[in-house]
C-alpha cells in the first residue's frame, strides 16, 4: 500500500495544523469541516470521517498495484 497523509481541514479549505489538545490552540482553529488524504502517489480525496478516508485509500492502493493480490 502508498503511504499516505490525513489532515484535518477547516470550513474554508485550509489545512488545520492545530493542536486542539491545548484551549488556546482551540480558540485559535475556526473549526474543522472535514480530512484530506493525500497518497505518496499524488492521489487525493477529501471526506468528513479520516475512517471513510482509509477504506478509499485502501481500494485506491489495490487498483494502483493491478488488483487484488
């Protein structure tokens, strides 16, 4: 499988690098509306749940390499 990058991202399609774990950084992020994943390969897909971004990416890196192996 392609290795692969989720990041979160805000309502108005930029990257969140927040560390949402500290309530300044929080009040800092105007919220977060969704993930990106990009794949090694270029690939991207964008989705509301990382979980739903994995199974994509999991389909996309089967039919990279021709098929089920």
């Amino acid at each position: 499988m392609h290795d692969a990058q989720i990041t979160p991202r805000h309502p108005d399609g930029t990257l969140c690098g927040h560390d949402l774990s500290s309530e300044a950084a929080a009040q800092e992020c105007p919220g977060r509306a969704g993930h990106v994943l990009v794949c090694a390969c270029g690939w991207t897909r964008t989705a509301r749940r990382p979980a739903r971004l994995v199974g994509f990416h999991r389909t996309h890196s089967v039919g990279a390499r021709g098929g089920a192996r």
